[in-house]
C-alpha cells in the first residue's frame, strides 16, 4: 500500500469514527427476569464450565435496583465479581466496610459475606455479577 492509498483509506474512516459511540449498557423493560425483592429484579444472563481452578461454574447475572429499592443478604452463597453497570448502589459490608459503588465501579465478596445494598439514587441502579461457583 502506498502513501496515497493509506491517507485516501484514513480519510474515508473519518465520518465512521466521527459518528461512533460508546456502547450503552442494558436497559431492561419492568417486567424482565424474576423479582428477588421490591423494586428488585434479577436477569439471569449466561453460564458454563469455569476453567479456573477450585470453581466448576462460573454464571453472570444483573440485578436491578429500582430508585429506594434495597436488599439484604447476610450471607454470599459463593464468591463473586461485582459491577456497577449503572446508577450508584450503597453498599454495607459489615465491620465498618461501607462504601458507594458508582457506574464503573468493580468489588468482590466472599462466600459467607454479608452484603446489604441500597439504590439511593433517583434513576435506576444495576449490578452485574459474575459467580463463581465450586459445584
């Protein structure tokens, strides 16, 4: 490829880029997945074999918080990655372990963990987590 052709190749590029936008996250209708509380509701999303060791699954699913909507779990059924996919979540861990998770954000918990969590905000909150489960 000569000079030329690379810059008339790079120019015709532009308006693609020019026009290109982040990817946006999931929106769910009212009436998506299964109600785990009020005003809370969980979109189950995929699983399969986990190829990390001492984990036979590994499965992802969203939990969607409605404004004010809150759910307490005194404890984690298995480790897990957690992701603030939109909104601010208000998270309480236990022993002073408190803390906004806001879009972007990225924890975990442990098996065993207690987690309480609250959508404080005034737009709907969602929490992608991915389990990592041992059987």
């Amino acid at each position: 490829m000569d000079r030329r052709t690379t810059l008339a190749f790079g120019l015709s590029t532009i308006p693609a880029l020019a026009s290109a936008r982040p990817a946006a996250a999931a929106t769910y209708g009212p009436a998506e997945g299964t109600e785990t509380a009020p005003g809370v509701r969980q979109v189950d999303l995929g699983k399969r074999e986990a190829m990390i060791p001492g984990y036979r699954t590994v499965a992802m699913r969203d939990i969607v918080y409605q404004p004010g909507a809150s759910t307490q779990n005194p404890a984690m059924r298995n480790d897990m990655v957690c992701h603030c996919l939109e909104g601010e979540l208000s998270l309480d861990q236990g022993h002073g372990m408190r803390f906004v998770a806001k879009k972007g954000d990225v924890w975990t918990c442990g098996e065993g963990m207690a987690e309480n969590t609250r959508n404080a905000g005034a737009t709907v909150a969602i929490m992608r987590i991915t389990d990592l489960l041992r059987t």
